[in-house]
C-alpha cells in the first residue's frame, strides 16, 4: 500500500438511528457488536465532526436526536468466502430489518466510535474552560486541546423519506434476538456471498424501502422473490403453490396461503402494467408481498441454502 493511501482502520463503527437496545451491548457474531450510545448526539458534537474533516456533518443533523447505536466491524474479523468488514454491518442492518427491526437506518460510518462523538462537545466543555483561561481565545479555538481525532468515514445510504412495512417492532432488540442473528451470521454471510439469486432477493428485501412510490417498490419486491425460484414459465401457479409449501401448514391454512399468493401476484401484475389500483389494495400488496420475501430469505438462512424446486415439491407431496 502507498503511504499517502488510507489504510483501513481496526474497525468500522456503523452509526444507527431509529432502534431502541435492551441493554448496553449485544454479540452479533462474527466479531461483530452492536453498542448503545451512551450520550445524546448533538449538532455541536456533529459540528466538532466537521472541524475534524467531516464535510456532509450537516446532513445528519436531523437525524441526530434518532441516533441510538452503532454497528461495529473489525477489519481484521473479515473471513471468506463472505463480504468485508464495512458490508457486514449492511448484513447486520439487514437481518434486524429481516427481523422485523424496519424502521432504523445507517446513515454514516466512522473509523472511531460513535460514542467517542456522541457527547463530546459537553463531555469535554472543562477543558475548553481551562485551555480558555490558560491561552487565550485564539489558542482555545483553533487549536482546540479537545478536538476529535482526524474523521475517516462518510456518509452511506442517505434517503429523504423510507417506506416502512405495516408490520414492524416496536419492542427494544434484546439478548434473544441478538442470539439468532449470531447463530445464523455466518450462514447468511456465506449465501450472500456466495448465492447470486440469494443475494439479489436480500438487496430487493432491503432497497425496495428507498423506491420513489409503491408501484416501483412492489416491482423491486417481487423481482427478489421470482430470483428464488428459477422459474420462466407458469410463474404466477407455480410460485403460489411452491410458496405455500413453506408459507403454511397442510390443509386449509395452506390453500389459503396459495390464494393470497395468487392475489399478491395479481396486484404486482396490475402495479407493475400501470393498471389502476385503490392505494388501500396497493398498500396490502406491497406489505404483503414484503411479508413473503421476508418469509422466504429467513427460511433460507434456516435452512442454509435456498430451496430447490425439490424442496419445495418435497414439502408439497410427501
């Protein structure tokens, strides 16, 4: 590596809004935590960012009284086959959103921890008291002995509005679920980056929150889920019954599950031709077909590899 090239830090910290933690800390497998912020976040904590070289720190300004954690990822933990030390945090994010954790984001990543930010303004007012008194104004200004090491970091994914599924938890994420997703970390880790269709249904299962409306959103959902399947012909029968397979019991709870299926299928079909559509029908579309993406990603990463049209006949006639 060049000298004057970055080299990667000993971690990357994933700054979260919008997700409440049980506790202090979890283990989310794979060397990889996620940790409260002890503090609040404020714009003068943000501010003292940019002083440090954060150029973007206004645009988390809104978000700041949201943020409540950071994901952390060291870069010396990143195993393959499998994704770096920065993308496993988007892993992370995205089994708490699989999980039913919808509503937060990751709007920013630092090379230091979120905690040493979050606060620091207030934490270390004495010192710019002292330095004050002791030196003078200039020296306590722009020679600040309180200043924020050198920032490397930015934003990530940064959207103005998010769509949120109809059904999403509310609760605080505690050690139970911290301990499911370090079961399966690594599986899911592995067919991401392993399984094309695999790690095309997750992006779909994640992105289609950031489309522009929700026609857009069912179309980027229901291309996850037809990537599942391998199927090119017959596709609205076939997936409706391969799905139920794994969507609900035998008998009428399963005939059931095919013909909501079949009904879900419909409205993407009416979404996507620009037929018209009620908002009410367009928003049960689009909740219930994220509901049966979601379904089948996580049976999936139970199962540790995507179903075959074997498994899923299987599961229908024996």
């Amino acid at each position: 590596m060049k000298d004057n090239q970055k080299k990667d830090p000993e971690a990357w910290h994933v700054l979260v809004c919008g997700l409440s933690l049980a506790d202090n800390s979890f283990d989310l497998g794979s060397s990889i935590v996620i940790n409260r912020l002890l503090f609040p976040l404020s714009v003068f904590d943000l501010a003292a960012l940019g002083a440090a070289g954060f150029r973007e720190w206004a645009i988390l300004e809104r978000l700041a009284p949201a943020a409540t954690a950071e994901i952390v990822s060291p870069t010396d933990a990143a195993v393959l086959p499998g994704y770096d030390a920065l993308n496993k945090c988007w892993l992370a994010s995205a089994l708490l959103v699989l999980r039913g954790f919808a509503r937060h984001i990751c709007p920013a990543v630092s090379a230091y921890s979120w905690n040493l930010i979050a606060g620091h303004q207030k934490q270390t007012s004495h010192l710019f008291v002292e330095q004050l008194k002791e030196e003078g104004v200039e020296k306590a200004v722009y020679e600040s002995r309180r200043a924020l090491p050198a920032f490397q970091g930015g934003l990530l994914d940064y959207h103005l509005k998010i769509l949120i599924p109809d059904k999403i938890r509310n609760d605080a994420f505690d050690a139970k679920e911290a301990a499911w997703i370090a079961k399966h970390f690594e599986i899911f880790n592995r067919l991401a980056a392993e399984d094309e269709r695999f790690r095309f249904a997750l992006e779909a299962s994640i992105d289609w929150r950031y489309s522009k409306d929700v026609r857009s959103a069912l179309a980027r959902i229901w291309s996850g889920i037809e990537s599942l399947f391998n199927i090119n012909t017959e596709l609205v029968y076939r997936i409706s019954l391969l799905t139920a397979t794994v969507w609900a019991p035998r008998g009428q709870e399963r005939i059931n599950a095919f013909r909501d299926i079949k009904n879900l299928y419909g409205i993407r079909s009416k979404a996507v031709h620009g037929e018209p559509l009620t908002e009410d029908k367009l928003s049960k579309g689009l909740h219930g077909s994220f509901e049966l993406l979601r379904h089948l990603i996580l049976d999936a990463i139970t199962l540790g590899r995507v179903r075959s049209e074997d498994d899923f006949l299987s599961e229908l006639l024996s």
